[in-house]
C-alpha cells in the first residue's frame, strides 16, 4: 500500500514539473513575438502601462506556479505555504488589471481580437477568464488543507490561463482555425488531464471535474452570448469607464 501511495506521488509530481516546463514555454511561443522577445522581432510597442503591468503579473504568475511546483518536489510545504501568501496578493492585482486591460483593448481595439470578431464581443473573453480565476483561485485557497483538492484546481488556473497564449502562436494555419483553436487546447488539456488524473487515482475527483467542466462549458457559452444585444451594451458601457 505504502509502495503504490509513492509511485502515485512520484507520477504526480512528474505531471506537474511536465506542466510547469510546458506553461512558459507555450507562453513565450504566444507572447515572444508581441512581449517578451519583441526587441528581436521589430513588433510595435505595446500601448500603454496598463498592459506592461497586466504582462509583468502574468509573467509573476507563470513564475509562481513553477516555484510552487519545485517547493512541493523537494518537500518545502512550509515555504510552500508561506509563498502561498504572495500568491494571494497576487491574484489580488492580476483579477482588476486583468479586466481593465480587457475593457482598454475592447474600448480602443487590440490585435488579441481574432479577425472577424469585434472587439466589444471579444471582450467577454477577458471577463469570464477573470470570474473562473477569481471563483477557482478562491476554492483552491479555500481547500489549501486539502491538497488533493488545491492541487488540482490550482491546475485548472493554469489551464484557464492558456487561450490567450494559444491565440498569438505565430502559425497562420492555427490562428485561422479561431476559437476552435485556442479554446479546444485548455478544452483537450482539461479532458485529458482529468481522464489521466481518475485512472492514476482510481477514482474521480469531483471538484476537479466540476472545475473543469465549467471552464469547458464556458467557451461555448462565450461564443453565443459575445453578440447578444443585452452583452454589447454591457460591454459599450463598461468600456466607457476604461482608461
């Protein structure tokens, strides 16, 4: 018993350093070009603060979870624990810069819009992103005493977090597909990673399903409210207010 509870933790612990290795990389291949290595690619500069202070608490995010990731390995759960606390803060600044930079981009548009979308549509993107976030981040601090449970859905934050990565990876062939793309990878990730996560453990784990079930029902959902009248004005006039 005790020999099958290690070879779980050790699978456990490669799948997260596979995610934590996999996270950066997919967002430096949406975001080198525009961000992170644009002195390279001569891209035009960023408009405003506002996104440079939304790109460096993302960047601090993805940093994060990969220490999280390596102090839980080696055993440091009381770091862990204390480091927890700038995550809290964290998430704190990255929910209302998240969403005022959303309603900038929506107000003034943004090339983050795939084409044929407009801009006050897309802006139901951002909005529901930070919702989830705020709703999963919230459980997973909520659970932290639980740490089957604050794992996973502190996994689910990571998931939600990829579509605006996966949107600006340069391959014109993929961008093309829209949201089928950049919703089916998080869609495919969190399916998967739930069929591998109930096989591994033997059992299903309800909050991690419920979690991802949410967020794979939101893309679709997003699409067929995006141009709704009662959305638009929403958005029209939330977007007033932005700076």
């Amino acid at each position: 018993m005790a020999t099958d509870q290690r070879t779980l933790r050790t699978a456990e612990h490669r799948l997260y350093w596979v995610i934590a290795i996999l996270f950066p990389l997919i967002v430096l291949a949406g975001f080198g070009r525009t961000y992170y290595l644009k002195f390279a690619f001569g891209t035009p500069p960023l408009p405003g603060t506002l996104v440079h202070l939304h790109g460096i608490l993302m960047t601090a995010w993805v940093a994060l979870f990969i220490t999280q990731v390596y102090l839980i390995s080696a055993k440091r759960i009381k770091m862990h624990m204390s480091l927890g606390m700038l995550g809290v803060a964290l998430a704190a600044a990255i929910i209302p810069v998240g969403f005022l930079t959303g309603a900038a981009a929506a107000k003034y548009g943004s090339t983050s819009a795939p084409p044929g979308i407009s801009p006050l549509s897309f802006f139901i993107v951002p909005v529901v992103d930070m919702v989830y976030f705020a709703l999963i981040f919230g459980l997973a601090i909520y659970y932290r005493k639980r740490a089957a449970d604050h794992k996973r859905l502190m996994l689910l934050t990571v998931i939600s977090f990829l579509p605006p990565a996966v949107a600006r990876i340069p391959i014109p062939q993929l961008q093309a597909l829209g949201p089928l793309f950049f919703f089916g990878v998080p869609t495919l990730a969190a399916i998967i990673l739930l069929i591998y996560d109930t096989r591994k453990q033997g059992k299903l784990n309800k909050l991690f399903a419920a979690g991802a079930a949410l967020l794979i029902v939101s893309y679709p959902l997003r699409l067929a409210v995006s141009s709704t009248t009662p959305w638009m004005e929403f958005a029209a006039w939330v977007t007033t207010w932005a700076a």
